[in-house]
C-alpha cells in the first residue's frame, strides 16, 4: 500500500531501481542533480534532464512525455561519493497558473510514495521537490518543495552546475539498445574530465539549457550550411503504456491508452523516412520489411532498430549521415501505430533531432485524429547545403495516403515485422 507524503517529510526507500514520476496538468521542464557531500555536482555529467537524458555512468536516466516526466534511478549502482539526488522542475508559468503536481515514487509497478504539490499561492517557476538521500548506508526519500523564483539556470547554478552563456555544442544521445550493425560512425566519446589522471584540474561544468520547439504557428528553422554535419540523429519518444501502476492516482490523460480484448496494452509505434537522393534514387526505411537502411552507403539514413516490445524508454532512434549530407536531397521523417488503437492525442509522442553544434529541435505529435495510423512528423530538406527542418505533424489512414500526399511515387504491398 502507498504513503502520502506532506512537504519535508520523509521515508525509506528500497536498495533497488526506482522511477520517480512528476505529473503536471502543463508541461514543464524536469532535471535531476546527483550531488555530492558538498551539496554540489561533481561535473555535467551529474545533471540529467532534456538535453542530457542519462547521467554519465547511466545509473540516473530520464524520459519526458509532455506533462510527465520520469527519472530511473538505480539505487543500487550510484557512485559512493553520491550522497543526494535532487529532483526539480522549471516553467515559464508561476506554479498557481500550472496548477498541481503530483510526485510519485514506484518500484516496478508498485506505488511506493505519493507526494501531492497544491499550486494555491505558489509564484515560483522553479522548485526542488524532492530528493533520495543516503542515511547510515541507506537510501531515504523527502518531500521538500523549496521554491527558486528564478527558472531553470538559477536552479541549475544552486547546484554548482556552469550554464553556457551562449550556445554550445549538444551531446551525442546515449546509444539505443537496439544500435544496427551498420550505422558505421562512431559516436563521441564520453567525457572523461571527471576521471583524468593529470595535473591539470578539470574544467568547470558547463550545460547548454537551449533547445528549439517547432509548433504550428512557428513550424521551420534552417541550420546553415557546413562541409559536415556530423552524425544527426532523431529521437521518437511516447508515452508507452500509461500509468506504470494501473492503480496509482491518474491526472486522466495518461489512463486507459490503448485498450485491446485481454485489457490495457503498450503501444508500438514504429519509426520510419521517406529519402530522395540528389541522383534521384529514393529509399524507404522502417521496420516493417525489415529494410533498416545504411550510413555508410546510400540512402546515408539508418534506423537502428525496432523496439517491438514497447518497453525502452529512450523510444526508437534514426541516424543520419551529415558528411553525406550534399547527396541528400530530402528525409520525411514518420511514424505509425503498429498495434493498438490509433489515440496520437494520448501517446504524448515527442520527436527530437540532434544535430552536432545545434541546440537539439523538438516537435511534439498534438494534432492526430481519431482513425488516422500514420504521421508525417517532419522533413529535412537541403537547400544549398543548409538543412532546412519543417514540422509536418499530418495524420493519414496509411503509408499510401502519405505517400500521395508529398508526392513521392512508392509502390506499395502489405508487410509484416
């Protein structure tokens, strides 16, 4: 049975992995700070949030689905000079205009805690909730609740993490556990300033908090022209099954997803593009058929591969080869439903490009009808060598209908994965 929790009030938590759930009624930006005795991170890799989805050793990690947010944390594999991780959030908005937040702790599919934020009075836009803490070689959790007025940037330097004034190069994304064979471009390395062994100390953190949102009255950027652009990859992310406990306190839009004969069921949704070459050649990616494409030969696009159970949380990945990019003439980016019942309102579907030196883009699926399987997300397209990123976010009956729709000219015929 669950345990309420009131403001500055604590309990035991399990020596285990846990997942640490914010529901908000609007979105907001979550982050959580692995700080050691000092109070302080130890270095970026320290800060988990939506630029930097993993901590550095992978045992704190995040996925965001619009109004929720989720932290994994891995209890037991937390460095032993960790002795807290903070757990916060930021927005544009007063917390009395985002309304109330609930904090929920589960291990597995069981509700462990329940910590209910009332919004009434409350001015600040960003706030640490809570945090795990260790006591005598144990793992405790509190509900604190402590306001910043600021936003995201004051929060962040609270806990001695450096913000870049001006923008910097992004992080490659952490690896998908289902990394093609092909992809063929090493990613970068780790950073490795916390374990240098010279004399030199290591540079201060600096986070880049900037990102791009594409929406319906701001639809396009164009990121200029390069030689390279290294390594671009594209994240689909959703809501994979609603509420981890079926029985834990619901805000309404995470309940009842997808629902088949046998009950609730995680939904599949599949990644896939569309890729016309400068030559004239065109290429169709996506699970379905198997075709997972290539990087280091045409069509330069790869997927790397399909998560057909529905349960990793960082979704399903597609690279692109930007030292390829002048053979590129245009990549369709879409995605289907492949079980369940088409609901694109409730998988709070979120797509995020990464491109090297670029703060990352996001464009969120909002507008799906009822009925409708198959979205164009976005398409990149080369205009003498700029990439030019245009959110699509229009829904079809399937891959035909899509197909006629730009104009691309495929022949079609039924496929299975």
């Amino acid at each position: 049975m669950s345990q309420t929790l009131v403001a500055g009030a604590n309990a035991a938590l399990p020596n285990d992995t846990i997942s640490v759930r914010i529901v908000s009624q609007l979105p907001i930006d979550c982050a959580a700070y692995r700080l050691s005795h000092s109070g302080k991170v130890r270095g970026d890799g320290d800060m988990i949030f939506y630029n930097q989805t993993r901590s550095d050793d992978g045992a704190v990690s995040f996925r965001g689905h619009d109004a929720d947010g989720f932290f994994d944390i891995n209890l037991t594999n937390q460095p032993a000079d960790i002795e807290k991780i903070a757990i916060a959030f930021s927005s544009d908005q007063p917390l009395s205009q985002l309304g109330d937040i609930d904090i929920q702790v589960f291990q597995g599919q069981t509700l462990l805690l329940n910590c209910p934020l009332s919004a009434a009075n409350r001015s600040e836009k960003a706030m640490i909730l809570a945090e795990c803490y260790k006591r005598q070689g144990a793992w405790k959790f509190r509900f604190i609740a402590q306001g910043f007025d600021g936003g995201l940037k004051p929060l962040s330097e609270h806990f001695g993490v450096e913000i870049a004034d001006n923008p910097s190069p992004v992080p490659t994304p952490p690896p998908s556990p289902f990394q093609n064979q092909s992809s063929g471009i090493n990613p970068k390395p780790a950073n490795s300033n916390l374990n240098a062994q010279n004399s030199t100390p290591p540079p201060a953190p600096t986070v880049n908090l900037s990102k791009i949102t594409l929406t319906k009255n701001q639809s396009t950027i164009n990121l200029q022209k390069r030689d390279n652009f290294g390594k671009i990859s594209i994240n689909l992310n959703w809501n994979q099954g609603g509420n981890p406990n079926p029985q834990a306190p619901k805000k309404g839009r995470l309940s009842d997803l997808f629902k088949q004969n046998s009950g609730a069921a995680r939904v599949d949704l599949d990644l896939g593009a569309m890729i016309s070459l400068k030559n004239g050649d065109k290429t169709l990616i996506q699970a379905l058929g198997g075709n997972f494409g290539d990087l280091q030969r045409a069509p330069f696009v790869c997927l790397r591969g399909d998560d057909r159970t529905g349960q990793v949380s960082g979704g399903e990945w597609l690279d692109i080869n930007g030292a390829q990019w002048s053979q590129i003439d245009e990549v369709l980016v879409f995605a289907f439903i492949y079980e369940g019942v088409p609901n694109w309102s409730q998988t709070d579907g979120v797509v995020t490009i990464y491109v090297p030196g670029q703060p990352p883009i996001e464009t969120r699926l909002t507008e799906g009808a009822g009925n409708l399987p198959m979205c164009a997300i976005a398409r990149l397209v080369n205009q003498n060598g700029s990439i030019n990123v245009e959110r699509l976010d229009q829904y079809f009956q399937g891959h035909q209908y899509m197909d006629k729709a730009f104009n691309w000219g495929f022949n079609w015929k039924r496929g299975r994965k």
